[in-house]
C-alpha cells in the first residue's frame, strides 16, 4: 500500500513496529499522525453515515408528501443498499491504488451533490433513484477500515477497526434522532410541511463536505516509510491483486457474515422507526429516539467486539478470533429472534437495545480477522467484506421488508434465525499459520513474505 500524499511524515509520538504501524492504540487521544487520523476517519465515515439514514426517520412525512405506497418505500431501502454494494466492492482496489484518504475524501464530495438532491424529490421514482445514489457514500466505510489497517499493528488492529466504524456508525442514531427534531423546528417557523422536509437535508450535505475537506487537507495514511522493510519482490500489477483477492475463498465467507450482523444492522437501521411508529403508535420524534438508540450503542458495541477480538486473540491466537465471532453472532441472532416475538414497548425496547449491541460487536469482531486475510489484497478483502454486509442488506429488506407478505414482527424473528444458520461457515475458514475453530495450524512454518502473498 503506497501513501498517495506527498507531504513529509510527522514522527508519531506512540510506539511503532517494523513497518511504522501503531501498537497502541488511545482513542481519545489527537496525537499525530495516527491518532488524528483516526479521528479524520470516523468523523468522515460519521457524516456518510449520517446523509445515508437521515431518509428513513422521515419516511412517515414524506410518504404523505409524495404519495409513496409500501412497495416504493421497500424498493427505495433495497436501492439504497444496492447501491453501497457496487461502490464497496470497487472501494477496496481504488484504495490499493491511491490510497485510503483520497478515496475517502473523493467519494464523500462526489456524493454531496446527491444528498442536496433530495430535497428535490417530486415523485415515487425519484425517490428510489436518490436512495440508489446516496447508498454509495457508504463505501467510505471500506476508506475507513483500509485505513485503520495501514496505521494500526495487528496486535491493536480490531480495537482500531472496531472504535473508527463504532463510532461512525452512530451517524445512522443520530441521524434518526436529529432529522425529526429538525423537520419540527423548522416547521415551528410556519414553515409548510412539504417545505420543512426538503429544507432541512442542507444538514448532512453541508457536514459531509465539510469532513471530505478536512481528510483531505489534514490526513495521512502511513507517518514514515524510512524503516519498513521493502521486498525484493517487484509490485504486482493492479489486476493480480485483484484477481488474487476474489480467490480467497475467507474473503467470501466473511462477506457473508458481515451480511449477517452489519447488513441486519442497516436493515434494522432502515425500518426500526417506522416499526414502532406503525406497530406501537408512537409519535414520530418518539419512534425517533428509539430508533437513535438501536445506532447509538455503536459508540460502545463495535469497539467492544474489536476488544473481544484482540484479547481472544491474546489468549487463543486468530482461532480466538474466530470463536469469538461465531459466539457473539449466534447470540444476536437469538436476540432479534426475541425482539420480534416481543408484544409491549417496553419489552421491545428492551431487546432491541441487547441486540443492537452483539450484532454490532459482531461486527467489530469481523474486522478484527479481515487483516490477516491477504496482505497484498487487503482493499479488496475489505472491499468483498464491506460489501457482503450491503448484500446482506439487500437479501433481508427484498425476502423480508418489501411489500407486506409478513408482518414486520415476523420478518424480524426470520431474520434472527438466517442469522443464527449463517454463523455456520465460519468453521470452515483456515490459516496454515495459525489453524481454524477446530482445526490446528500447520506444521511448517509460514514466514512473513509468504503471508503477505497469502491466498
């Protein structure tokens, strides 16, 4: 992975390994360059997320506005996710290429144009072509995790991976819970309904340029290359990389799972408010905060898995890793089982706050195995990952919350267990270097050029 910035590197005051990555990893600290850049990242990510979900909460209104019946709004949240799975999986080779910050940074202003669009919204089909679009700032999350990769030891890498997506993934939360509580402040001036709504989506527009401007003046990908180690091997070309990440098959499988614990959490990000709005009759700010609740716990949830996945490493190896992964998914499964099954408020509520934090950890916890996957083909890993979870999204909105063939109770309990049945192949992924659930590593010993050309 080559730094696309010319500028000269900052020393950083944490201490590094061989190849300049952090071993320690301090999330409320600024030091530069790693730590900055940490913070660049999530806040980045943080505003993507943020213009991604500030649709759903206002779903109600807009619905009214636009005349939109069931089927458009379960189309609309199915092309927001088909959306974020093309721009995924193309974000991890374009971060290959030039690095994670331009990516980052270059997608974030193209899509701001799209998030100003909404407000122009006048028919059914325009709102599913503007979800469509606005999915696609949700590939910076592939930026994100790339770029925690390249700073971070991988003694440290899942807390990393897991704090930088945690924390940018509460832009969804707080987008259901701000979105609302501006449509009524600007209504409170007067303002017409129809007026109000469209008006208030300068919010995440003018944020999300702004935090593209930042990573794009202030960050740094890798703080020095003085001292790593470069191989005698000459670089590979674009394609080769390519074509050697579509080939490891622990690549697929961790799309998978991620479709299952990140892909159940946008699904569950998409639908939630409406779910208590229709189902409990609560108001629409109130449906809101609840819903900002489910995306909030990732302030604490996702790096909790990243933790879990570290410290079972420490005591386990990679084969901790995994374990850990299966356990706390098959859990969240059983969770949102419940939830569906639950008949008050409160209860609800309740289990709806549980789940939101293992499926979330989950998510942290699959992470924390993508770097030791392939390190020549880490953006595409990542790429595969990241858009295995919009997959997921994809699946569970069109089988389960398109059209009214179930209740939405009973889609959320179905979803609970395709959850549990898809922890499954998670058993089947093996490193020669360090073994698998049930399996040993491999004798022979595996040196570092060969893991870096790991398939």
């Amino acid at each position: 992975m080559e730094p696309s910035s010319p500028r000269k590197p900052h020393l950083s005051s944490l201490p590094l390994d061989s190849e300049n990555k952090a071993t320690e990893f301090h999330p409320f600290s600024t030091s530069s360059p790693h730590m900055f850049a940490f913070h660049l990242a999530w806040l980045s990510l943080f505003s993507c997320f943020f213009s991604a979900f500030s649709i759903p909460p206002l779903i109600p209104i807009m619905r009214q506005n636009l005349n939109l019946s069931a089927a458009d709004i379960g189309a609309a949240g199915t092309a927001a996710f088909v959306g974020s799975i093309f721009s995924r999986l193309a974000m991890g080779p374009v971060c290959d290429l030039v690095g994670p910050r331009i990516a980052s940074a270059a997608l974030s202003l193209i899509t701001v144009p799209i998030v100003l669009a909404t407000a122009f919204i006048s028919s059914p089909t325009s709102f599913i072509l503007v979800r469509f679009l606005i999915g696609f700032c949700l590939a910076n999350f592939v930026a994100n995790q790339f770029w925690m990769s390249s700073l971070f030891s991988t003694s440290v890498v899942g807390l990393a991976n897991g704090f930088a997506a945690g924390w940018a993934n509460m832009g969804a939360g707080v987008a259901q819970l701000t979105m609302p509580l501006l449509y009524s402040f600007v209504k409170s001036f007067n303002v017409p309904e129809n007026t109000a709504w469209r008006a208030i989506f300068v919010v995440p527009a003018t944020f999300q340029a702004l935090t593209a401007i930042m990573v794009l003046i202030y960050g740094q990908e890798l703080p020095c290359k003085d001292s790593i180690k470069v191989s005698n091997k000459p670089k590979e070309s674009f394609l080769l990389l390519l074509f050697n990440g579509l080939m490891n098959y622990r690549g697929w499988i961790l799309g998978l799972i991620y479709g299952c614990c990140f892909g159940v959490e946008m699904t569950m990000d998409n639908i939630v408010a409406q779910y208590f709005y229709y189902r409990f009759g609560v108001n629409l700010e109130v449906a809101g905060t609840i819903a900002a609740c489910f995306g909030l716990t990732n302030w604490f949830a996702r790096p909790l898995g990243g933790i879990v996945s570290d410290q079972m490493a420490k005591l386990f190896g990679v084969r901790g890793r995994l374990w850990g992964l299966w356990a706390v998914l098959t859990v969240a499964g059983l969770l949102c089982v419940l939830m569906g099954r639950a008949n008050s408020v409160g209860g609800s509520i309740g289990v709806m706050c549980m789940f939101s934090v293992f499926v979330q950890a989950a998510s942290g916890l699959t992470f924390g195995i993508v770097p030791f996957v392939s390190k020549r083909s880490l953006g595409v890993i990542s790429g595969m990952t990241g858009s295995g979870g919009t997959v997921g999204a994809v699946v569970t909105q069109m089988l389960l919350f398109s059209g009214d063939k179930f209740s939405t109770q009973t889609s959320i309990s179905v979803m609970g267990l395709m959850m549990i049945i898809c922890t499954l192949p998670i058993s089947l992924i093996y490193f020669p270097q360090w073994g698998g659930m049930f399996c040993t590593p491999n004798e022979t010993s595996i040196d570092e050029e060969d893991y870096s050309l790991l398939v």
